[in-house]
C-alpha cells in the first residue's frame, strides 16, 4: 500500500478530515459536525468520524475493502488527559483504518500548523481556551482544559455566558449599567433579560453562549466598558497561557512561534491579536507572534507525515495546496530540504 495519512481535526463545532499521499498531495478532504467522543460518547463521535473518513476514501478513488492509510493522525478536542487519549487511540485503532494510529490534542495540531518544526508554544481560543507547548527536546507543557474546575477561563463560551450575566446584573441593579443588556434584548426580541432567563430555565429557548460572543465584541467596539473589560480579560488569558508554557519549557528568550487559532481569534481581526502580541513581545521579546494561516487539520496531516518520515518537500507541496503565499516557517523547511 502507498503511505498515506489519515488527518483529523475533531473540534467542538466541526470536524475536519484530509487524506494526503507520502509525498504530501491532497487525496482528498471532507467536512462535517463536530462530535468529540468526550461528549456525544465514543461510538457517536467516532461514528461521526468513520464516515467521514470513508468518504475520504471513496473522494480518493480508494476501494471499501483496502485500507484507508496507513497512518491516522488525529487530534481532537477533549483528548485532553493521556488517559483520554490512550482510550481514543484504542478505540480508533480497532475501527481498521489504517495500520497505526496516533491521537492528540487539537491545539498540538494548531501548532505544527503554525510552525516548521512544531516546536514553540500555541494558543487556541474557539469555543473553549486552551495552550500547549513543545521544546526543542521534546518537552511539552500542556493544561488539563477541564473548564472551571482546572482553573480555565476563556473562549467564545465564556463570553457569551458573561454577556448574559452582566445584562442581568445591570437590569437588576446589581451589576453596572452596560450596552450588554440592550443587545442582547435585540439579541432576543424581549423586552426584559430576565424574561429571557426565564425562558432559558424553562428550556422554551436555548442557551448558545457562542452566539451571543461577537455581540461583547460588537459593543466593545462601541467603547462599552464592561464589554472592553471582558477583551482585556481574555486578552491577559492568553498572555498568561503563552508565558506560562515559555516559562515551564525555558523558551522565555528563544525565537520561538507562538501560534494564536481558533474562531475568537481569526475572526476578530486585530482586536485581540494586536494587544496579546505587543504584551507578549514585553515578557519575550524573541517571541515570533503569529495567527495561524492554514487550517489545522493541516497540521494534523504535517504530524501524519512526520510520523511516517515524510520528505520536507512533502511540507511545502501540503501547504502549497491551502495557500499560494507561504508562511516563513514552510520556505525554511523547503529549503533545508
């Protein structure tokens, strides 16, 4: 069988999947719903993923009887304890889709994204937060990313629940008075947000916190105090998450990538970049700050292709297939290559 690698990007809101050939040639690639077996279960989410991955296959032109790669790369989101990933590996083993199999988190994927070498440190903010970090020798440095109880704060859900909190608070009287409340009135077509909690606890409506996200960044831009102050919150998180990781990993004064992704991020423009970038570079002025610029199941593919001891010149035609204008980090690969 011709190598082949089986990338998956499983996040909370969708999931990706790329297949590509030794020599890093796109096969074929499919999108579909997000299903992290941590919470849809094992067998749904992983359902999700088998098929997905044979209509990888059949875009490929691959028979149903041959196998589909002979590597899986995966990493998704929850894989966020070894226990949890040692769990995915065998479950995703015994599916047969290829002859060895590697799970990981999502943001490890984010990173190699980002980088030539998958060493430095990345932060994903989406629906959730979280960061991981790579030394040169291997080390990492991760967070448990369990939410609350694992001191996380962060992501589009976050914020969409204290948009919700503080337009309660300054409807009642408890909180201060915030251009919050009148969006999400908007938001809702109700004339009172405790209406709106009302309807919540009742489940005649449903609570999407990430929905109501780019509302705080809506009013923030209007110079909404609370509002800017949840920015500013989440913009010391990820400082906090990028130094945290240098630190534990000696990498404070190397010229190492930090690698932003994840939806809050991308499609915020420069609103939390620009601040996360100019306070990072005063802690770690070698720091290369960078959003990533392909989509990470690419990444997970590039740590496909290592595993199996792709050539670097496989990097650069991956790439090449997401964008025209390669990032620094792909040419230096090309080159040493």
């Amino acid at each position: 069988m011709t190598d082949r690698v089986l990338a998956i990007d499983g996040g909370n809101s969708k999931t990706a999947v790329l297949l590509v050939d030794a020599d890093g040639k796109v096969l074929a690639q499919v999108r579909g719903p997000g299903a992290p077996p941590q919470t849809v279960g094992m067998k749904r989410g992983l359902d999700v993923f088998e098929k997905l991955a044979r209509e990888a296959a059949a875009q490929a032109g691959l028979s149903p009887d041959e196998p589909i790669a002979s590597h899986t790369a995966a990493y998704l989101a929850g894989a966020d304890l070894p226990r949890e990933e040692e769990d995915l590996t065998r479950a995703i083993t015994e599916r047969n889709w290829s002859t060895t199999t590697f799970v990981g988190n999502d943001t490890f994927a984010l990173l190699r994204a980002g980088t030539a070498s998958g060493v430095g440190v990345a932060v994903v903010c989406g629906a959730g937060i979280n960061a991981v970090g790579v030394a040169h020798d291997g080390r990492t440095h991760r967070f448990p990313a369990l939410g609350a109880i694992s001191g996380d704060w962060g992501g589009g859900g976050q914020l969409g629940n204290d948009a919700l909190w503080h337009a309660v608070r300054a409807e009642d009287g408890r909180g201060k008075h915030t251009e919050l409340l009148p969006a999400l009135l908007e938001h809702y077509g109700e004339t009172s947000i405790l209406k709106v909690v009302e309807k919540i606890h009742f489940e005649e409506i449903a609570l999407d916190p990430h929905a109501l996200c780019p509302i705080v960044f809506d009013v923030a831009a209007r110079g909404d105090a609370v509002a800017l102050a949840e920015i500013d919150r989440l913009v010391e998180e990820i400082v906090l998450l990028s130094t945290v990781s240098l630190r534990k990993l000696d990498l404070m004064d190397e010229p190492v990538d930090v690698v932003l992704g994840g939806g809050v991020l991308t499609s915020t423009g420069d609103v939390v970049v620009g601040p996360v970038r100019q306070k990072l570079l005063e802690m770690a002025p070698l720091a290369q700050v960078r959003v990533v610029d392909v989509p990470p199941v690419v990444g997970a593919a590039l740590l496909g292709l290592d595993f199996i001891g792709a050539s670097p010149g496989a990097e650069l035609r991956l790439r090449s297939a997401y964008d025209d204008h390669l990032p620094a980090a792909a040419l230096d690969v090309a080159a040493s290559g």
